[in-house]
C-alpha cells in the first residue's frame, strides 16, 4: 500500500464528483488543443497564402542603391552599384529563404533619346518569386538570344511568338520565345533575357542588380532581414519590399486574440471548479483528515495525499481533453471557417498535431496541480484535535 | 530520568477556551499519573472535561497552564512535529466513530497508519486482526461490517504502531450492550499483555472493570 492507493481509493469515494472535476479539464485540454490547432493552421494558412499571393519580400542591394526600377531609368543606362553574384549562393543557405531571383537590370535609350528600352536579366526563379509573372503565350528562353516580352512592348514592336526582333545596339538578332500577360507593372514594358546573356551584352559578367528574395514564413521577416543583413558584405543592404504591409499581418493576429481569450476563459472555468471540488472534498473531509493526524500523518503526508487525488484526475482529464482536442480539430476548422469575415485563407485552418496535444496535457496537468495546492494546504493545517470535536 | 515510574503524568493541568467574551474553564488544576500496565477509566458528565482531558494526553492539544510528561517527553514546549512523532510512536486513538475509509479495504485500513510511518506493517496488521477475531474478513469493506466489528477494525489499527498508551474515548458509545462488552474484553486481553488503557466512559458497569476509576466534574479530578 501506497500514498497512490489512499488517494485513488478517495476519488472513488465520490465517483460523481471526481468525474465531474477530471470533465472541466477534459474540456480545458480539448479546448486548448484545439485552439493552438486553429492558431497554427490559420496562421499558416494565412502565411502561405500570403507568400503565394505576394512576389518579392526582400532585395539585397549594394548600400544606398535604391533598386525600383524607376530610378535606375531615370540615370538612363547603367547604374554603376552592383551586387557580386556569389551571393547568391550565400542566402540561399537560409532556412527562411524559400526563393532567390538574380538579377541584371538596364536601359538602352536610344540616340535620338525618342525611346528608352528596359531590359532585365534573369533566371527560372522568376516564376517562384513573382507570382504575377505569367506568359500569356509562348514559354520559357529556347536559347542565349530568347527574350520574352511584356504584354505592352509586344504589342508596340507588334512581335509573336517565334518572330525574330534586330536590336541595333547590340547588333544582334533576338527570337521572341513568349509573351507575358498584362499585369500593368512595370515588366508591361520589359524586354527579359537570360541572366548570363544580359550581363554577357553590359560586360557585367558576374554582376547582379541586386537579388530579390521570397521567404518561406514572412511572419518572420524582420528577424530574417536582421540574419541575412549578417550574412552579406556591410556595403551591401537587405531592404524590405514596398509590397508587404503590415497590415495584413496585424490583421491576423488581432484574429489569434480573439481565440486565446476563448483559451483563458476555458481555463478560469476548470481552474475554479478544481479548486471548489477539491477544497469541497477536504472539508467534508476534515474530522478523518484530523484522525490520520492523529496517528502520525504530518504536513507534507496529507499535502502528498491531496495533491495525488488531484494528480490523478488531472493527468486522466488532461489525457482525455487532449485526445478528444485532437479528434474534433477539424470540425473546429470549418465552423471558423464560416465565422472568418474579413480574410479567410484557402488552406486548411486547423492543424491539430500530437505536439499540439501533448502541449495541451501538459500545461493542463500543471494548472490542475498547480490548483490543488490550496485545498491541499487548507487540509494540511488542519488540526489533530479537531478528530473530537463535538459537532 | 526521574520520572517516577508514570508513563503519564500531569500536575496541576488547567485548560483555558474562550467563547466570545467568555472563558470555558475545561480542566482545572488537575493531577493524574498512571502507571505502566493501568487500565483507568474516566467516568464524567458530558461537558465535564474529558475530551479535553486527552487531548492532552494524546499530545493532541497544550494545556494553558500545567506539566505534562507522556513516557519521556515533556510536553510544553515541544514543537508540532514532535508531538507528531510521540503520537506516532508511543500513542493509539479510539473513538466513538470509527474513521475507517469506506473504499479501503479492512486490512489496508488497519495498514493506514503505518504508511505514516514509512514502515511495512502488514504483518503486524494481519496478526492484530487474528487478536480482534477478524482474520477472515481482511478483504472486507467497512461497510460489509457490523458497528461493533467496525470499531474491533479500529482497535487493531490503533495497535499499529506498537503503542504504549491506549487512549480511548467512548469508544463502546455507538455500540450496543453486547458488542460493548466485548470491545471491552478486547481492551482487557491487551491490557494483560501491558498495554497501558486510558478509557473514557458513560457506563458505570463498564467502568468498574477498570484497575482505576478517575472522576471528572467541571473539570475537577477526583481519583
Ligand atoms: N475547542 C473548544 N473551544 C471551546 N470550548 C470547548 C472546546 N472544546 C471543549 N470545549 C468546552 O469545554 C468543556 C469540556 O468539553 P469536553 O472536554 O469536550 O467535555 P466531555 O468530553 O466531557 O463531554 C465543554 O464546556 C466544551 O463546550
Ligand atoms: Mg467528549
């Protein structure tokens, strides 16, 4: 016989009242699960959809190099500020890195100055970093002299899809292997060559523009721009995209509020049905409690006896709410689902994961203990003497 | 060590309760000494002090004034966790209610107070059932048993330890004439084997069966 046998014997003095108290943390565990679940699906869900919507989160450029394209035209030409391509290399190494676009950009004016060409350099990434960058017909570069054109210069030059353009700057022939659709940006007018073969026409072998970066999580954009800004020469800079406003992002952590009040409010419930259950418990117990006082129990043996009735139907209540948390996930995901007004992302919002549930037992396990330390310590202060009083 | 002989001894005990404005005067001056191997008997109306009585002999409350001394311990200025230990050393308790835990079995209650003690008692606790007449209701639950079996339950768990005092108090006041008076033979046949029995009584036939009769009146002993 053990203090664990006294203190499971007492919880089945009163089966009612002990299944009562382990259901109010069945009901914290379920719900915290669940509610870490949805935080976790719904931010990532969010963050996905973010990332897949948006282009360019980040350009690493050479210091004071404001890389918008507008200024870059306006100097007309080459800017003289360049970023070496082996860093390319080097961000790609960081976690949070989940695309890296080089590249070259210039303009060629013309003499007469009547018209100025952009054109840009570029490798496949293109089409990960910048989800707005679709041919409208056509395709990728055949070979060194491809361009692909943007909707509006193709329509002024009047070219398709395999014609071939004369460039008299370059004096070079140049076959039009696609055509982008509009997306009334700036690459609307851009002439796109192949990386190498931009740099090749500059004499810039080696040398970027600057490089663009889409993340993986733009949740942690400020602490990814701090340990790429680490990872590059000093005179080179790591500037955030105009694109990425906060407000999005604050948009969606206003929505993880509402969801951890739900959370507190669960567990100001269970944490005062625990402590009135228990606290019930020890005082009806008081004349019994003074009795094993009598016979030698001190302070800590009736501390120990308490706070293992409670151990145990925390752990079992936990146990339970974890697992029922995990299970009815997904319901959860599809009624906030229909409840999200503002911005309700494509993937799945809830994300229950046994990380997720173990995290949940736990904390409630300790908030159940943590609980019973009072009633336990009222049941320790009682005194021996009180075996005999006279009711 | 002086102790003259008394394994309990008291001199000029008083105990004080206030009551609102009101002083309850339980125990007055009171002298009590007993030998090893007595078997008293306080006899009082109700009200008259004899709970209180041993609550200070069970070390379980301080008198106001007075000194006390169970077997070796003075008791006055020993701090709670000793008395704990005296109480779980040298004193067993039986009272008119029983205490047992409805969902423990017989013998795991009779084992209760040994895993107080951090001491393996279930040999002693089966042995101290054979002596109660209950050997075959170890796997019992207490409420399979009768009031009188119910109190013998108690006695044995009161022995647990290897008391040397017995402090009673109307233990035979739930039970009928019958089982009464075998509780009290029980208390004979361990008093034979030099257990020292402090008993409080309502039934004077009972109390006749002592080595000694203390009379208690508004807290006033007389021998
Ligand atoms: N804890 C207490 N507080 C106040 N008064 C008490 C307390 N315990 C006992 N008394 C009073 O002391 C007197 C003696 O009580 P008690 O020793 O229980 O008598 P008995 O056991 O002989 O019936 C009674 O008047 C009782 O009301
Ligand atoms: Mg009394």
């Amino acid at each position: 016989m053990n203090f664990m046998t006294v203190a499971w014997s007492n919880l089945r003095r009163n089966p009612v009242r002990s299944i009562l108290t382990g259901l109010s943390l069945v009901v914290s565990a379920a719900t915290l699960t669940v509610v870490i679940g949805l935080d976790k699906g719904y931010s990532s869900a969010v963050n996905s959809e973010l990332v897949e919507s948006t282009g360019v989160h980040m350009y690493i450029t050479k210091e004071g190099c404001p890389i918008e394209a507008a200024s870059v035209i306006a100097q007309g030409g080459l800017s003289p500020l360049f970023v070496e391509e082996e860093l390319v290399e080097r961000v790609q190494t960081h976690p949070n890195v989940d695309a890296v676009l080089p590249f070259k950009l210039f303009t060629v004016t013309v003499e007469d100055g009547s018209r100025t060409d952009i054109f840009m350099g570029v490798t496949p990434e293109i089409q990960r970093v910048r989800p707005d960058w679709q041919f409208a017909s056509g395709g990728w570069f055949e070979s060194e002299y491809s361009v692909i054109l943007g909707a509006e210069i193709a329509q002024i030059e009047g070219l398709e899809i395999g014609d071939v353009t004369y460039s008299e700057e370059f004096d070079r022939e140049f076959n039009v292997s696609g055509i982008l659709e509009r997306n009334y940006g700036q690459d609307d007018a851009t002439i796109f060559l192949p990386l190498a073969t931009a740099q090749r026409l500059v004499q810039r072998e080696g040398r970027l523009s600057a490089i663009a970066l889409k993340l993986t999580d733009i949740s942690l954009m400020d602490q990814s721009r701090n340990e790429l800004r680490a990872m590059i020469p000093a005179d080179s800079n790591v500037l955030g995209s105009r694109e990425l406003g906060d407000g999005i992002l604050q948009f969606y952590s206003s929505t993880r509020v509402i969801m951890f009040i739900m959370v507190v409010i669960a567990f100001v419930i269970s944490v005062f049905g625990i402590v009135n259950t228990m606290l019930m418990a020890v005082l009806e117990r008081r004349r019994e409690i003074a009795y094993l006082k009598c016979v030698g129990a001190g302070k800590t043996d009736i501390l120990k006896l308490i706070t293992f009735e409670t151990f145990a139907i925390c752990v079992a209540g936990s146990l339970l709410g974890a697992f029922i948390g995990l299970a009815v996930s997904p319901y959860f995901g599809n009624f906030m689902r229909s409840l999200l007004v503002a911005y309700v992302p494509s993937g799945s919002i809830a994300q229950p994961s046994l990380s997720i549930a173990l995290l949940a037992f736990l904390s409630c396990t300790l908030i159940g203990v943590v609980c019973s330390l009072y009633p336990a310590f009222r049941a320790s202060k009682i005194v021996p003497m009180e075996v005999l009083r006279n009711e | 060590m002086n102790n003259n002989g008394y394994l309990i001894h008291m001199e000029s005990v008083s105990k004080d309760f206030r009551r609102g404005s009101e002083t309850i005067h339980a125990l007055r001056e009171a002298n009590l000494s007993v030998h090893p191997g007595e078997f008293i008997a306080v006899v009082g109306h109700s009200g008259s002090g004899k709970t209180t009585l041993m609550n200070i002999i069970g070390c379980l409350d301080r008198p106001t004034s007075g000194y006390v001394r169970i077997a070796d311990h003075k008791i006055k200025d020993l701090p709670e966790k000793e008395l704990t230990q005296i109480r779980k050393t040298t004193i067993g308790f039986v009272f008119q209610q029983f205490f047992l835990i409805p969902t423990l079995t017989v013998l795991q209650n009779v084992m209760l107070p040994g895993l107080f003690a951090r001491q393996n008692v279930e040999k002693r606790a089966r042995e101290l059932l054979g002596l109660v007449g209950l050997k075959n209701r170890l796997s019992h639950l207490p409420d399979q048993l009768s009031g009188g079996e119910m109190q013998r339950v108690a006695i044995a768990r009161s022995l647990i330890n290897n008391p040397s005092i017995l402090l009673a108090d109307e233990p035979t006041g739930n039970l009928d004439s019958h089982n009464a008076g075998n509780i009290i033979s029980m208390f004979e046949q361990f008093n034979r084997t030099g257990l020292t029995i402090v008993m409080v009584t309502h039934n004077p036939d009972i109390a006749t069966r002592c080595s000694k009769i203390v009379h208690i009146e508004d807290g006033c002993l007389t021998a």
